[in-house]
C-alpha cells in the first residue's frame, strides 16, 4: 500500500489553511477536489513526520514548523493512505519554490517535458478548503485542534 505524508499548516492569526495544487497537464484545468495538503510518498523504513517535514521543504521551499500535531491518517479514492501533521505559521505563496519532475508530453510524442511538483499554493477558510481538498484529505480539517 502507498502511504504518505504531508504538513497541514493554519495561519493563527484567521485560521486559514494552506493548500498546494498538482503541477503537470493532467491537473491544469482541474480545482474542485485537486487541492492537497503538501505531502509525499514514503516507504515503511522512513518516519512519517520526516518525511511530511521533508515533502514541505522541496513542494515549498520552505521549512515546516518545529512543532508538529499527529492528525492521524485517511484513505483516499485510490487507496493511498495519507497521515498529515499540523503546524501553525505563515508563508507567502507568491514566493513558493516546487521542485519539478519530467514525464513523455505530449502523451506518445517521444519528447519529455519538465512540470513542477506544485503549480500554485493559496490560504483558504476552511469552508473554501473543504471544496477544493481531494474529499479523503478534507477530514482533516475536522481533525483540527
């Protein structure tokens, strides 16, 4: 089974939600229920708050907050089962730096092309982040101390 990791931050001072939507074509025109918190995947041998810590380094350029509150996991559709972590703090979204992967695009054209991991970030009150979540991920905002 997949599993991954990921850091739901909150903004104290209105109690909005960071989210990052998925780079690449696949993602482009889709918003309702494409949102994520910034998570990755990680393998049985690695600790699942290191790896929420590091997926928000390299999706935002940015580190996580020292402290961090285990929220527990959800399945998604797919069967990926995602654990986040809450942290409080603020960044600027305009200055998020995603690191990037390659894939075949056009589909069978035989030419890669090079797409960030997170096209885009936004702070959402939790009713907006609640319709753009993937629907599995959005039972964390209940979760939410």
């Amino acid at each position: 089974m997949k599993r991954s990791a990921g850091v739901l931050l909150r903004r104290a001072e209105d109690g909005a939600v960071l989210l990052v939507h998925p780079g690449g074509p696949f993602w482009a025109r889709k918003d309702a229920g494409a949102w994520s918190i910034p998570k990755g995947e990680h393998g049985d041998d690695e600790d699942p708050e290191a790896c929420a810590r590091r997926e928000f380094l390299e999706e935002l350029g940015a580190s996580a907050p020292a402290e961090l509150v285990d929220l527990g996991t959800v399945r998604q559709k797919n069967r990926k089962e995602v654990r986040a972590f809450y942290g409080e703090g603020d960044l600027d979204v305009d200055g998020i730096v995603s690191n990037t992967f390659e894939m075949e695009w056009p589909p069978r054209s035989g030419k890669t092309a090079e797409f960030p991991e997170i096209d885009r970030a936004g702070w959402f009150d939790v009713e907006t982040a609640r319709e753009k979540l993937n629907p599995a991920q959005a039972e964390f905002l209940d979760r939410l101390p």
